[in-house]
C-alpha cells in the first residue's frame, strides 16, 4: 500500500472516531433482530429485458444544459451531469454532444470511407471490412475544446459543475489503429497530413497531422463494449486520444492523404484561439491539464456537518495525472488526494478525498475545498466549482513534433 492511501485509511479513520459519524449519518441498532421485511421481498420482481435502461428513481440522472443554435435543432451541444457521476467512465447515454448540423442517420450497410491522396492504393472500406481488421481497446477523455468557457464570463456562472465543465467524457473505444490501414494502402510517409472529413450535413473537415495518425490514432466502432451510438459517430469515428474533440471527426467517410492542411472552415474560422494582438492560433490540438472537484460542488446542499467525502476529477491530454493536492483551509495547507485506479494517460482520473465539515462559516475564514495539481509543463488553469488548481501531468515524448501556427 503506498504512503497516499495509508495517509487516506488513517484520516478516514481519525475523523470516524473522533467525529462520531455512525451517530450523525446512520441509526444505531438497538437490538440484534431482522429489520421489516420489505414489499419488495413479498411478490416476484420484473422480468427480463432486451435492453438495460436506468432505475426508474434516477430518471433526474440525464444530459444538462442542452443547447441549440437559434433556428436549429441539431446545431448546438448538451452536457454530462458529471455532478451525479462517479468513477473515471461516462456512461455512453451521457456522454456529451457537440453537433454542428444534427445527428445523421446512416445505414451502415450503405456507408463507405474512402482512403485516396498520396497513396500507392487508393482503397475503399466497408463497415463489415473494417470490422474484420485487428482491433484495440483503449480508456480515454474526449473534450469539446469550448469546455469550461463559461467561466470566462465577467461573474461567475450560477450552474452545476456539469453544466460548467461537462463538455468532456470518458469511454473505452474500441476500433482498428489508423496506421495499418495507411500502410496497407501505400501511404507516402513524406506526406505531413491527412484531411478527414465526416457524413453529416456540415461535412466537418480536419487537417490531422500524419505524426499523430500514425502514432494512436483509431476509427473507433464500438464505445464502452457496444456499437458506437448515433450521436457519438455511429458508425465510425476518427479518434485522436488527448485532442481537442472535433478533431475526432464523427461519421468519418473519407481521409484524403495531403501535402499541406487544407485550411477548412472547421480550423480557420472556428476552432482557433484568438490573441491579445487580434492574431489567432491555429492547430493547438493537445488539451491541457484541468481539474474539478464534482461532489460537494455547486447546487448541492452538504446534508449536516461531519465527515464528507470530497470527490473530482482530473486530466491531461499530453500524459498521466501524477498528483492532486486538495486543500480545506483556503490554500494554507494541502493534502495528497488518493488517486483511484487506474491511472491512465489521457483519460480522466478519479481522486478522493475524506473532508471533516464543521458548518457554514464567514467568507472571511475557510472556505470550501481547493485543489492543486502540480503540472510538469509549469502550466496554471484556474478551475472548476469550489477549486482553484494547478494541474500537473506527466508527459510523454510523441513522434513527430509540430507547433501552433498563429495568422
């Protein structure tokens, strides 16, 4: 057992035994005799279903903060509730949207992507071809790069912290590593990039540099061990691991083998980062680090004083969360959260956190819990509901380097 979880079971305990939570949180037993026998033990439960579908009791449990472009009904995004989540996976039916001309329909049977440009054999897949390829698994975030931009408003947002910063998920995706395709059509390696394009009605396009394609690049078919949902790609999606999400082209139905980016309107007019100078910056893929703290978080009521657990999330799309430091005195003194396992490169990382709360107080002293990740690329973010961080990751080197443009 490493020194963080020792430190985490001896806090814990400390604060059971010194705050008495089984006489504020539970009632005692006063006598050792079986408790009242449910209706729920008296006649036979339901039957069985084709498909699984939530408890009825958590039906307050969907997508928040739904929003359309003016006149659309499909232009818009809709947030995970990561407030009402737990773990490091988004389940598929939360997951967030971001659509810039609705959902498709596509009939897989009829589908194709087309893989031309400076290759030696331009080729033609198939959904049932691709799903003969070799395949990997692998747990990853994907995060709209608009996340969190509430925050840049002059007061602060009176929103959960899914409505804020719920623009990012966690998956398994499952689906065939996009080089063996490039090097099963003859691809020219002196080629820096690749435009891929999707199926929908906005025809999304992204200039994708061949480092990254060659490096973990996946046409993902399946997301948390089912076929990909509709308004996830279904059914097959670029996936870029660590970038900002609408690079992970949706619907993907051609890649084109290129000399220079294409400037699309999707990396020229939007998806740039605009300077103080009036300059924009272009193909700034990687998402930086970021943290949250989701319980207790904005909109929820701590139930009485006492031992509470403190639980958030951190990620990094150039590495592995290494640290989270979590502070319950305004920042004078900080403690090493636990991470939970396990602990991947670009997905979200869970940590937690026991936090003894003595009731409301004056502004003026402590305040609500603070968390730090210390960050190996001397980044700084501010961050979500409750927190303010410094988020740390460790990096690893990738192939082929390339830095952002500005125009």
């Amino acid at each position: 057992m490493d020194e963080s979880k020792r430190r985490f079971i001896k806090q814990g305990v400390g604060v059971l035994v010194a705050g008495g939570l089984v006489a504020s949180g539970a009632k005692q037993v006063v006598a050792a005799e079986p408790p009242e026998v449910p209706p729920s033990m008296k006649v036979p439960g339901a039957g069985m279903g084709e498909y699984g579908s939530p408890a009825k009791y958590e039906n307050k449990v969907i997508r928040t903060f739904i929003r359309s472009q003016p006149g659309t009904t499909g232009s818009g995004a809709s947030r995970a509730p990561l407030e009402s989540l737990e773990g490091m996976i988004t389940p598929s039916g939360l997951h967030f949207e971001r659509h810039h001309s609705g959902v498709p329909d596509i009939d897989p049977d009829k589908h194709r992507l087309l893989l031309h440009g400076l290759v030696k054999r331009p080729l033609v897949f198939t959904v049932d071809a691709l799903l003969r390829y070799p395949m990997v698994s692998r747990i990853h975030f994907l995060e709209c790069s608009g996340n969190s931009q509430l925050l840049y408003q002059p007061a602060p947002p009176n929103l959960t912290v899914g409505q804020t910063h719920g623009l990012v998920s966690c998956s398994e995706w499952t689906g065939v590593p996009l080089r063996l395709l490039l090097e099963e059509a003859g691809v020219d390696r002196n080629a820096p990039w690749i435009l891929a394009e999707g199926a929908d009605a906005a025809a999304m396009s992204r200039s994708i540099p061949m480092a990254k394609a060659m490096d973990d690049a996946m046409l993902a078919l399946f997301q948390n061990g089912e076929r990909l949902r509709p308004e996830n790609g279904y059914p097959v999606r670029l996936f870029l691991p660590g970038w900002e999400g609408n690079m992970s082209v949706k619907w993907l139905r051609r890649l084109k083998v290129i000399a220079a980016p294409v400037m699309t309107k999707d990396e020229t007019s939007r998806y740039t980062d605009l300077q103080a100078d009036g300059k924009s910056l272009m193909f700034t893929y990687p998402m930086e680090v970021k943290s949250i703290i989701t319980r207790p978080s904005h909109g929820m009521t701590v139930p009485g004083t006492g031992l509470h657990q403190i639980s958030g999330i951190a990620w990094s799309g150039n590495g592995a969360i290494k640290r989270v430091d979590v502070s319950t005195d305004g920042g004078r003194t900080w403690l090493d959260a636990p991470l939970v396992a396990p602990v991947l490169p670009r997905a979200l990382t869970r940590f937690r956190l026991p936090w003894r709360w003595g009731g409301p107080r004056p502004c003026s002293s402590r305040g609500p819990p603070t968390i730090r990740v210390p960050y190996s690329r001397s980044a700084r973010s501010s961050s979500p509901s409750m927190a303010t961080t410094r988020p740390s990751t460790s990096t690893a080197s990738r192939p082929g380097a390339w830095r952002p443009a500005a125009r």
